[in-house]
C-alpha cells in the first residue's frame, strides 16, 4: 500500500491520527485528515486552548515534512497517563492465534499479553534480559514473563524518553534515552548516569536510539536526527567518541553479534550495515525502501539474531518484520503488523515481537523441534 493509498484511507475512515512533521525540528499534530491533494493533506485538530475553550484548527502539511503517522486512540485522560492500568498490577490479556494474513510457515503466533491501548505511540525498545523479555514505553521499563505477566522493572526519573535498552552479560541494564542520557543500573536497581551525549558532535542534533554492549563493557549508542547522525562509543568509564558520523549516517537499531561485528540499521538508505568496531563497513544489505522504516521517532529496525546468525529487522511503517539469513538475503518473516518497534529472542528460542500500533506483545515459536533449539542467541 503506498503513503498516499494510506492517507486516502484515513479521509475515508475518518480515523484519528498523530503526524510527526518537519525538517530539522519535529512538530506534532493530532486530528483527522479531510482531503489529500498532490503535495498537502489538509488536516482537521481540536485543541484544548489556555482560555479553556476547544477549538478547532486545519493544518496544512506537506507531504515531504511528513515524518512518520500513528493511529490514535480516543482521548487519554489524566488517570491514564499515569498508571498501566490492569497490566501495570501484574494482571495479562493472554489470548489465541493472531490474526497475521501471512504467518510464517512452521511457527506458532500467539498473543502473549495485551497491553493499555492508551499507551500505542509510546511503547519502543525490546531486549532479552534476566528471566525473560523486557521493553520500554516512556520513561520506565517493564519484564514480562513467560504467562504473559508484567511488571515494572526499573523507572528514569523525570521526563524522559526510553529509546534503547540492552542487557549485559552480568545482568547490568544499560539505558539511552533520546534526550541523550545513558544509564547503567545494577540487578540491584542501583543505577547511575554512564554519560550525556551530544548528538550534534555525529553531525545532527540529539536524538538517540538504540545501544549495543561489547565485551569489554565499552558501550556503541546509535544517534538519528534527520539524515545525519552516527553511532558513539563509551568506555566503561563514561567517555565517549564519535565512531561515526556525518550526512547519511543517521543509524537506528543496533546489535552486536557473536563475532565482534556491529550491525547497525542505516534508515536513510533502509540498509542494514555490518560494521567492524572500528566503525570500517564490512557489508551492507539493502533491507527494504527508507520509507517502510518510523524514522520520525527512531525506534524502528530493532535488531534480533537467532543462533544460525540469521537477522531480525522491524519495519514499522511497512508493518513487517523482515529476516536476512547468513548469504544475506532477505524474507518477509511476519507481515500484517501495526507499527512493530521491538524484537528479541527469549532462551528457548522463541521470538517476541512488541507490536506497537495493537498494543500488544507476540510469541512466534517455532514448531519443528531443529529449528526450535537453534532460534535464540540467549544470554549466559
């Protein structure tokens, strides 16, 4: 379905979105669109004024600012927004087989737990960690385990942004948010400010988004403002350098694998990029057009990678979850997603997908037994 097709149908279902827009700045604006011409849509926003009163505002928009759409849902109300409703008290929306059109062959989809719909445009990150999966929405992290139970894990204080997330091999959780803060917090919750970055030394403002941990404790955080941007590195001690930098390096998702390579999801290009730690390009493999990846908000080509080195990449405005095996081609694994943001492998190889725009967290299980035990680069 193209971009226009797409905003074609919000005119006809009068569903109510969030535009991200802009160059250089990011501007948001909530509302329904009512025409779409060649270069504009013209959009329809209530807004809640400082006399009290709610107006109503038609915004013109570019279709060339236009960043990245999400599907809203109705008004989020104070209580709302600050609690996880039933979730948030450990309780699980488990359900059945999801409705994919096109579910991969020999593997099982389920629902493992269904999340506060009101929470749809602010879930990102997924990593494996200690005992099972965790993810990101706003400022605090959140485990969930293998009955589809949640519980908060750690939370960044004030008005942060969780854009990265990744555990060590000791159990210490490193945290990027995309103000450009990194953390590391103990398994005692005990947690620390690692470094505060300044995007604009990669070429580009601040705007992180994902993070990897080498084996030295030397952490590799992804920074994507517009086309520019590029990847730091930490030392264990909390001083960073540019690894890279520069126009079109604006870098997403970020893993490292078992050979000491990084990956690194290029969204410019929509490439994934194998990278030495030196930051020298070894490959690079074009994944899908720069258009099928969210790269208003930076969470999109989260990396996962399975035990026989295959690839995991979301694609969140194509909604698909695309695999690249080992001679570097690439498959649609999982299509008919809403804005997936997250993807990782739990230690008995099944693949957990945070899909974002249905609020919800999937299980893709293998169900030949070979394949099974050869599906999860799980932790020590």
């Amino acid at each position: 379905m193209s971009f226009r097709t797409r905003l074609q149908g919000f005119v006809d279902s009068r569903q109510k979105i969030l535009i991200w827009y802009g160059m250089g700045c990011h501007n948001t604006v909530t509302g329904r669109v009512l025409t779409v011409d060649h270069d504009h849509i013209d959009v329809e926003s209530y807004i809640h004024e400082s006399d009290g009163q709610i107006h109503v505002r038609r915004f013109l928009i570019p279709l060339h600012l236009i960043l990245h759409i999400d599907i809203t849902s109705a008004e989020i109300n104070e209580e709302e927004e600050g609690s996880f409703s039933a979730e948030k008290e450990g309780k699980s929306s488990s359900t059945g087989v999801v409705d994919l059109p096109d579910a991969p062959r020999g593997y099982a989809v389920r629902v493992l737990s269904q999340l506060n719909s009101a929470f749809s445009n602010r879930f990102s990150r997924m990593t494996a960690g200690p005992g099972g999966i965790y993810f990101s929405c706003d400022g605090s992290v959140w485990f969930i385990d293998g009955n589809g139970t949640l519980s908060e894990y750690a939370r960044i204080r004030g008005n942060s942004t969780i854009s990265g997330l990744r555990f060590d091999r000791k159990g210490v959780l490193y945290v990027a948010t995309i103000q450009g803060t990194v953390y590391k917090i103990d398994p005692n919750k005990s947690g620390r400010i690692l470094a505060q970055l300044d995007g604009n030394l990669t070429g580009g403002g601040t705007f992180l988004s994902d993070l990897a941990i080498g084996a030295r404790e030397e952490v590799y955080v992804s920074n994507f403002p517009s086309n520019t941007g590029g990847i730091f590195k930490i030392d264990k001690g909390g001083e960073s350098e540019v690894l890279l930098g520069g126009p079109g390096h604006g870098t997403q998702g970020l893993l490292l694998d078992p050979d000491g390579f990084l990956w690194c999801l290029e969204h410019a290009t929509g490439s994934v990029v194998k990278r030495s730690l030196d930051g020298r390009e070894v490959t690079r493999i074009q994944v899908a057009e720069s258009e099928c990846f969210n790269f208003a908000d930076g969470y999109d080509g989260n990396l996962a990678m399975d035990s026989l080195g295959r690839l995991y990449v979301t694609a969140g405005r194509a909604g698909m979850v695309i695999r690249i095996n080992r001679e570097g081609r690439t498959e649609t694994f999982l299509s008919g997603l809403v804005n997936p943001t997250g993807v990782a492998f739990s230690s008995d190889g099944a693949l957990f997908v945070l899909e974002a725009g249905r609020s919800r967290v999937l299980k893709v299980a293998a169900l030949d037994k070979a394949d099974r035990t050869a599906s999860a680069t799980a932790l020590s």
